[in-house]
C-alpha cells in the first residue's frame, strides 16, 4: 500500500489563518455592535412604528351627456372613511370609536368590517361622503384608532335629481356575490358599480381603470412617504340617445303624476325621450345621509323605483286595434273598402259586448273604425280574423318578448292564443276571449316600450328596429365609438296596408270627432291612436289611459 502524503501547516501558517479568522469575528461584532447599540433605536422604530400600505384610488366613472353634449352626470369629490382590515386588533372598541364621531350604528361598521374585510391589506369603506367636520375629527383622532384613513374620492353627482333617474339608474357599492362574478374583470371589492339603468348596462365602460400608492405610514398612521403610484384611468363618456329638449317636455307633463312616456325615432329605434313616474333621486345612494329616505321610498306604495317604461305591464286597449286592423287587411277579411255596422252593442250568442257610443257608428270603413276607435267594428273584425292571426300579427311586432333595450329588469307581457290558455290557465279559449283580444283587453299585455316600438315600426313603414338608448362613447384618448340602428326584423304585411293603417290613425287627430283630437297641432302633420283600459274590482274600476302616436 502506498502511504497517503498528509499537509501540516507550518508554525507561521497557522498564525496567519489565526489571525484573519480572529479579524473576520472582529468585523461581524462590529456591524452587530453598530446595528444593535448605535443604530437599534431607529431600526427597532422602524420594524415596529413604520407600515406600508396599499391605497386603491378609485377611477373617476365616466360622464353622461344627452345626444347634443349637454352634461347630466359627472362626479364630485368625496370624503370616504376607510378601515384597513389586518390593522384593527379590536374590532369593536374600533367600530365604537368611529360610530361616535360619524353617528353610523356601530354595528353596521362591524358588519361591513366582517362582510368586506376578507382581503387583509384592501381597506374597508364604512362611511362615504363624509363631511369635513366629522373628517377633521378623524384626522385629530387618527392616533387613537387603529386602522384609520381618510381618502378623497370621485362620487356620482347627478345634477337634475330624479331626472330620467330610470334610465340613468344609480351607482353603489359592489355586493360580495357581484364581486365573485366580477372580479375576474378587474374589479376590487371596494370598487362602486352601476345597480340600476345605463349606469349598470354600461358600468365596464363607465368605470375606469382604478389607480394605487404604496405608501409608507408612521406609528401614529400619518404617511410618511409614497414608495410607488399609478394614476387611475377614467371611465369612458356616454353620449346618451335622449334629447334634452325633448325630455323636459315629457318631464313637465309626467309631473306629480303615475305614467310612462317614450320617445322613440322610427328611423333609428333611438330613444330620444323616457320618462317613469313617479321617479327617485340618484343622489340618495351616495353616502350615508340619507338612509331614512331610501327605507321610506321601498314602502313607498307608488313604487318609485319600478321603471313603468320596460316593467310595467298593462292592457293596451284600443291602442291594439291598429294590429287587429293591419291582421284582418293582411289575411283578406278586410280590404280598405269593406264597411262593417255598429249598432252600439254586439252579440256573441246571448252574450252582450256593448260599444263605447250607446247609439252606435253606423257603417263605417276601417280607416273609420280607427278613427272613432269602434269597439263594435273591432268585435266583428276579430271574430272575423280569428285568435290566432291577430297574434301571429302581433308577434311580428315582437310583442310577448322583451325589446332587447339595454335596460334591465323588463318584462316581456303577454300574447295570448288558444295554446296559452290551455297551458296557462288550464282553460278553453272561448268565443269571449276573442272578443276581448279585438279591442286590446282580456289576457293581452304590454309595457309602454313595446307600445312606442310598435308605432314607430307603422311610421317608418314595416322595420322594427331595437330601441338603443347609447348614440356614442368616447374613451379617455379621445377614441369615439358610434352606435349604429339595429334592425330586429321587417314586417311581413304589404304596404298598403300599413298605408291604409297610417291614414286612419292620421283621422284619429286631424278629422272631426276622432277621438285624438287633443293631439292635433296646426303646424304639425300627428298621427296616432287613443286608449282607454279599466282595470279593478267591480263597483270600483278605474282607467289607464293611452297615447301612440308619431308626427
């Protein structure tokens, strides 16, 4: 076996490596010394005093105008206070210390804290709008509570209160089961979203791109210095299809009143006028203040937030003799020379359908009967046509479906047939039903917009077109979006049908004794039906009234 070689340091080897090892322990006791004893109080204060934070800055949401650029909502600044969620050690001595200087139940900052305040470092809202009084207290009080800050954010200001507050809708705070559905398109949970109206159909173009710090706070929770940033990005401006002009007419006349009134161009489907009544006031879903009011106006037995326009649904009465007409010319029943007689009451058997007129119409024509809206004329012209073609008349129309507006909820109303009834209520259709169907009343059902579609549809000659509400967008770089008219379909009804249609809504306003005289204006050519609808028990009716008309 060959011996192994070994190295042994020398006497002076073993000195050198002595004395660096020795130097090296020398210069680790002396960063220690300096880091523990010379410079361990300001370290020490800064490991327990210093605190950074993330700070969410909401974008600005963008601004709404009507069609002509005139500005119906923008934003204004807002005092929000907000609670960081890993910062409070003791919720409720917290939430006890701001309920006394905000007047907000401390148990309602509790439970938003335990709603809201799943993600440690994203602060919780608790009071938005707050004014300076009650900020400067804060502000002073800031040391004393834990997790504390004030931040300036953009909030809705809408500028005429309850003006078209349907179809602008309102804003407020994002709901945890919007959040989950949200959240994987950018959404925070602090984030305020669209609830109601154009404000909800178009809130991902209104809201922006929110913004953020990192910001470093001292012990008493004052910043002590920004270590990043990233300015929000505002939201896109909406350029709404209503005219301003347009809407303060329909406004005034809706005044004090329960009702709906759409404006529609039968060129495009834009809707250049919508009002529900009574209305609310958007203003009242920002902040706190005014709680009392918003609990006042869900027991409000008018129903102020219900939008009539899309979700209410009525009977049309004699507004849907114009499809009864255009069904019986279109199946041959009736030509436009084909003269029918009211004696003032009509027989179904033994059963009695009385006229409106006791006496009666005489003979008349059906541009006639349109224009005295004769209930006798239209009795004997559904028998005539029959359950089935008047609703396959009416679903041209796409009535029975929802207008596919961007506004939600809508309701869709009712088209009955034979078939419904059966599947409905269990029933037969009988000779009765057919008899009301004729004159709009019975099981058929509307909303105002499918009414204002309809007639635009017979002015413009036979295209329905989708009511749009949007006439354009533009982003922040300045980028403009245009929406363009989207036909729904074309009627499958001859010209001149829709024509003969079209002259006798045009009696209904211009010649003696049409019932819509009220609506003739002497520089104007109007055209258009009443109606007339009971609803309620008996002994206690009362009436809806209507107007479709185009100009």
């Amino acid at each position: 076996m060959t011996p192994i070689d070994l190295f042994y340091p020398h006497d002076d080897q073993l000195k050198v490596i002595g004395r660096l090892t020795a130097a090296a322990f020398i210069v680790i006791l002396s960063v220690l010394w300096y880091i523990q004893i010379i410079q361990g109080d300001s370290y020490r204060a800064l490991a327990t005093t210093n605190r950074i934070r993330r700070i969410v800055i909401s974008a600005p949401r963008g601004h709404l105008y009507d069609r002509n650029g005139m500005l119906l909502v923008d934003n204004r600044p807002s005092f929000d206070v907000q609670l960081i969620p890993n910062e409070v050690k003791n919720l409720s001595q917290t939430a006890d210390m701001l309920s006394r200087v905000l007047g907000e139940p401390k148990k309602d900052i509790v439970k938003k804290m335990k709603l809201e305040g799943y993600i440690p470092y994203l602060p919780v809202v608790v009071a938005r709008d707050v004014g300076i009084d009650k900020v400067t207290i804060i502000e002073e009080q800031k040391p004393f509570i834990e997790g504390v800050t004030v931040q300036v954010n953009a909030v809705r200001n809408y500028i005429y209160n309850d003006y078209a507050s349907h179809l602008i809708g309102h804003v407020g705070s994002i709901s945890r089961e919007e959040y989950k559905k949200l959240k994987d398109s950018g959404y925070m949970p602090q984030d305020i979203v669209g609830k109601m109206g154009v404000e909800k159909a178009y809130d991902a173009e209104l809201i922006g791109v929110s913004g953020g710090q990192q910001i470093q706070v001292n012990n008493k929770g004052f910043k002590d210095k920004t270590l990043s940033a990233r300015p929000p990005v505002k939201g896109t401006d909406i350029y709404l299809t209503i005219d301003k002009r347009i809407q303060d007419v329909l406004e005034a006349e809706l005044a004090g009143k329960a009702g709906a009134a759409v404006a529609m161009d039968p060129r495009s489907g834009k809707i250049l006028g919508y009002v529900s009544k009574p209305g609310f006031d958007p203003n009242m879903f920002i902040g706190s203040a005014r709680r009392s009011e918003i609990a006042q106006m869900f027991r409000d037995k008018a129903r102020p937030l219900i939008d009539r326009c899309i979700n209410g649904t009525y009977s049309p009465g004699s507004i849907f003799k114009i499809i009864v007409g255009l069904s019986a010319l279109e199946s041959g029943a009736l030509n436009k020379k084909s003269r029918l007689y009211c004696a003032g009451k009509f027989y179904l058997g033994p059963k009695e359908f009385k006229c409106w007129r006791a006496k009666g119409h005489g003979t008349l024509d059906i541009t006639e009967g349109i224009k005295y809206s004769c209930n006798v004329f239209f009795y004997r012209t559904g028998v005539m046509v029959g359950a089935t073609a008047i609703a396959a008349c009416a679903k041209q129309f796409f009535m029975g479906e929802k207008t596919d507006i961007d506004l939600s909820p809508q309701r869709s109303g009712t088209v009955p047939t034979p078939q419904w009834k059966r599947e409905t209520i269990h029933a037969p259709w009988v000779g009765g039903d057919t008899v009301n169907f004729a004159i709009g009343q019975g099981f058929m059902q509307v909303t105002p917009i499918q009414i204002a579609s309809m007639i635009s549809t017979v002015a413009n000659g036979g295209t329905v077109y989708k009511p749009l509400i949007v006439e354009k967008m533009v982003r922040p770089d300045g980028q403009e979006i245009i929406i363009q008219p989207v036909v729904r379909g074309h009627l499958s009804i001859q010209p001149e049908h829709i024509e003969t249609m079209r002259k006798g809504l045009y009696k209904v306003v211009n010649e003696r004794d049409g019932t819509g005289g009220n609506a003739w204006l002497p520089n104007v050519k109007v055209a258009g039906k009443t109606g007339t609808v009971q609803y309620g028990p008996v002994g206690n009716k009362k009436t809806h009234a209507w107007f479709a008309g185009f100009a």
